[in-house]
C-alpha cells in the first residue's frame, strides 16, 4: 500500500512576503495551503523581521492576519508579559464603558476611559524590569508608540506587587497603562498575540466596513483597518518547505489503514522530530486523485 504524506516545516516566527494582490480572504486561503497562515506579529522584534521580508521597492499596503472579532476583550499592550489578565484593580463601578477601550490610573484607581483623553503614562522596560513614569501628556496610542521607541512597551501591571511599585514613581496624576480593549483576532486561531501597531487615529472603521487589516510600507509598516476586499499583497506566517513524500506499508489492509492514518501520521512525525527536524513539523495526508488516502502498490 503506498500514500503520499505531505511534511511542513517551518519556524512559527518566520514570514513570506507574496506579492500577488489577492483580497484578505484569498490571502489567507493561499498562505494555509502552501505556509500555515497568513501572519501574526507578536511584538517590536516580530514586526521588524515582518518588514524585512517585504520587497524594498513596495512603499503600499499589505495584507496581514489581523481580522475584527465580535467578542471585545481587555488585553495588556505587551502580550508576553501577561497573556490572560490574572489582576485587575479597578475602581468602583468600573470599567464603566461604551467606547472608553483603555484603562487609565490615579493612585489605587483603575478607570476605563476614552483613549483619545492626553495624560501621563507609565512605560516598562523589559531589559532591566523597570517602570518608568513620563510626565508628558499623550493620548493612548502616542504614549504606546513612545513606550516601545523609548523602552519596551506602555506598562503592564500583573500584580499588586507591580502595582505598588508603580505608586511609587507615579505623581498625583491619572496615567496610561498598557491595558487596553478590542474585537481583534488573528487568522492563525493557536495565536492570541495583543500586540497592535495602529497608525494615529486607526482603526477608524472608514465607511463601517473596514474588517481586515494591512501594513503600511509608506508609513514605517504602521496598521491601518481597510475592506477586506482590496486586492494586496500579502504577508503568510511561516518560511519553511512544503515536500510531499510516498510512504509505503505492507501487509495492512485499506480499511484498517484508513482507521490507523493519524496514528501512522504521529509516529512518522515523531522519526522526523528524532532525526532532527523542528518539532512544530506539520504533517498531512494528501487524498490521491481518486480520492483515496492509499492505494495497493502497483
Ligand atoms: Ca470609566
Ligand atoms: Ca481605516
């Protein structure tokens, strides 16, 4: 019996740049057929090596993972420091909303608020793990953007250790913090990554429509929302090689091998990872022509 077995490899933080202009959901189609996704950017570092895989000569928009969601949620700016919220603090009857999506702090106060309010923020940096406090007014995503050029990120608070610390340096003022609320969700679903690099003022949700995401190469690769209908080229997650391999057993009958497949799968997987392939290998079964799994060997 013989049956082609198709091997993925690929380190997940690797990206291809493809320049065919296909709409969001085409994109996403050819990325899942021939990488594993269109892309996910899971901080500062991620998206620098983003840009670098874009031709040099393309200062226009390009697809990226980044679809609105229906669900909102409140998330940390820097995503690794904090990946589900443990600790909140907030102020009686908060967070009070509609439409305040970041949080602000004065003294032992949380408040949700309108992130185009200008105040003081608190900036983290992870190379020496500490908080800083800057006395310059911003509205959210500015003091974002100043936070990451400056240091890490605007500051998470994953305990009241952190908390108190950050009472410390702060003075009698409400200041940004990195938590912030949206619907935004990444087409490969095993990531939850928050980090966003919104342009000033995006996403603006242009004309009610705009559901999908793209980077701008004429703006440094910041975000901006558009229609997923436009025709752009794309960004897919993931550099590695698609191969595809005849596997050949003998003495099992079709029907038992149909019910053995995945388990046949894991076992080649695991030789491949042994013999020194990366363990995020990814292997499937390519149905042949007549729609079989396997076939007898001719
Ligand atoms: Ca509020
Ligand atoms: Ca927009």
């Amino acid at each position: 019996m013989t049956g082609l077995c198709s091997t993925y490899s690929a380190m997940s933080q690797q990206y291809q740049f493809i320049s065919e202009f296909k709409t969001w959901a085409e994109a996403q189609e050819s990325c899942r057929k021939a990488h594993i996704d269109l892309a996910t950017v899971e901080d500062m570092r991620s998206m620098r090596s983003l840009l670098k895989t874009v031709d040099p000569q393309y200062l226009g928009l390009v697809w990226i993972g980044l679809e609105r969601g229906m669900e909102q949620r409140w998330q940390w700016s820097l995503w690794n420091s904090s990946q589900t919220i443990t600790y909140t603090n907030w102020g009686e009857g908060e967070p009070d909303g509609p439409g305040d999506t970041c949080a602000m702090k004065y003294e032992e106060i949380w408040t949700d608020a309108f992130c185009s309010i200008v105040t003081e923020f608190i900036c983290f940096d992870e190379s020496d793990g500490k908080y800083i406090a800057v006395d310059i007014k911003k509205p959210w995503h500015e003091a974002q953007l100043y936070c990451r050029a400056n240091y890490t990120d605007l500051a998470p608070i994953p305990n009241s250790t952190v908390e108190k610390e950050i009472e410390k340096i702060a003075g009698p003022y409400w200041y940004w913090t990195g938590l912030f609320q949206d619907s935004w969700e990444w087409s490969d679903k095993r990531q939850m990554s928050s980090f966003r690099y919104w342009m000033s003022g995006k996403p603006d949700n242009y004309g009610g429509e705009e559901g999908c995401t793209a980077i701008d190469m004429s703006n440094g690769g910041l975000w901006d929302d558009l229609s997923c209908n436009n025709n752009l080229p794309f960004i897919c997650l993931g550099e590695g090689k698609k191969q595809i391999v005849q596997v050949t057993f003998s003495s099992v009958g079709d029907l038992r091998l149909n019910d053995l497949s995945v388990a046949i799968l894991e076992q080649i997987k695991s030789k491949l990872i042994a013999s020194g392939l990366p363990p995020d290998i990814r292997l499937t079964w390519r149905r042949q022509s007549d729609g079989r799994l396997f076939r007898p060997r001719q």
